[in-house]
C-alpha cells in the first residue's frame, strides 16, 4: 500500500479526475515509471503493462463515442479522428491537464532530464492511467471519468464536415508551387514491438522540410506533412 503522504498525493490526482479508485494500489502503479523500479531493484511494478492495455481501450471508448456522436461520418473519417485525438502529442496535453506529470514516480536520472515535461513519458503515463481505471472500473469509468475532458478536442475534429489531409494538401501545394513531389522516409523505429513509434522525415527536392513521430507510419506521415506545410505557410508570409 502506498505511504500515507502518496495517498495524500494521489487524492489531488483523483479529484481532478472525478473518480476516486477503489484500489489505490493500481493507480500508484499506473504512475511508476520503469527507471523508478529500476532503481528500487523491481521492488515496485511499473506501468508498461498497464500503458500497453491502455492504449486499446482508449482506442474503443473513442471510438464507442465516435460511432455515436457522428452517425453520418464514414469509418475514414471516424478514423482519421481518432487518430488526431489518441496519438502522443494529444494524450501528452491531456496528461497536463491532470497535472500527470508532478504525480510520476521517475528515477533521479529521468526526473533530473526533465522526464515530468516529455511528451512520449506524459502520454505513456496517461495511456497507463487508463488502463489503470478499466482494471479498477471498467470500461464505464474509464469513459465516465476522462471523456468529459477529451470531448473539446474530440468535437475540433468531429464537427468539421472534412477532416484535413496534411499529406493531400502538402502533395497539391508542392505540384503546384514547386513542380515536384514529396518524398517521405522512416528514418528511426523506437520502442518495443507492442509500443513502436515511427519516425518519419519528408524531403522536398532534395531538402528535409518536416519531422513526424507516430505510433503508426501514417501518423508519423501526417506530422511530417503538418511541419512541412507550416514551415512554407511562415516563408510566404515573411516574404
């Protein structure tokens, strides 16, 4: 069981959320990350196995509400919106809005890197907390206590009658303005098979002109794509 002054930390944290966990030993493991252990010998769980179950039950409670909310929407397009709320820069948001990252049991060497701050950890943490709340609730309170705090950005995406195509967009822009076309590469694969992430440059005559890093090379694709376009969008402005 936790100490009595992490219960106390861990209160906050369930506040915020709205759910309080009826075994608070799920929710401390959900928090540990593998350089905490790493450093206590495996006296504690981390969180990876959690993290992992996670990730495909958020992938279903957005996509339960999906089916719901968007009846006329079609399954890319349905899609295509999911992918834009559950990748690592949105989770990594939605991990600030808990203030995840002060609740985090990180080794000294993480924490002293700003591990709290990352984007990939912070995601990582919230799948974690997700998987967390379905062991502790199910699936109902996973939706009950963190659906409220994604429908904004969900409804960004749903309510827009054409989900945007940085990769479409970006091909038509450089056909048109440049005459050419955009290549794309994988340059790295990072993480273990059951959590990889893609990442992928885009290079436009000869040039690399936008990074993505995604969980699929498709997302890492549409990052790239995203970067590639802003940075054009700010040199015609500045002309």
């Amino acid at each position: 069981m936790p100490s009595k002054e992490r219960i106390q930390e861990l209160d906050i944290l369930q506040k915020a959320m709205g759910y309080t966990f009826a075994d608070l030993k799920l929710l401390n493991k959900a928090l540990t990350h593998k350089s905490y252990t790493n450093e206590k010998n495996g006296a504690l769980k981390h969180n990876e196995r959690f993290e992992f179950l996670g990730d495909s039950v958020l992938d279903l409670v957005v996509s339960d509400f999906l089916i719901r909310e968007y009846r006329d929407h079609s399954e890319g397009i349905l899609s295509k919106i999911r992918a834009a709320v559950v990748n690592e820069a949105c989770l990594a948001e939605m991990a600030r809005k808990f203030d995840l990252g002060r609740f985090l049991l990180l080794g000294k060497g993480e924490d002293l890197s700003g591990g709290r701050k990352k984007n990939s950890l912070l995601a990582n943490a919230f799948e974690a907390l997700v998987g967390a709340l379905y062991c502790d609730g199910g699936l109902a309170s996973v939706a009950q206590a963190l659906l409220p705090h994604m429908q904004e950005e969900i409804e960004k995406y749903g309510q827009s009658w054409k989900f945007r195509d940085y990769k479409s967009d970006l091909q038509e822009y450089t056909q048109n303005k440049l005459v050419c076309m955009p290549t794309y590469r994988v340059v790295r694969e990072i993480g273990p098979d059951h959590d990889k992430r893609f990442e992928v440059t885009v290079t436009i005559r000869d040039k690399v002109e936008g990074k993505g890093l995604g969980r699929s090379k498709k997302e890492a694709e549409q990052e790239a794509a995203m970067e590639a376009l802003e940075k054009f969008a700010q040199m015609e402005e500045e002309e």
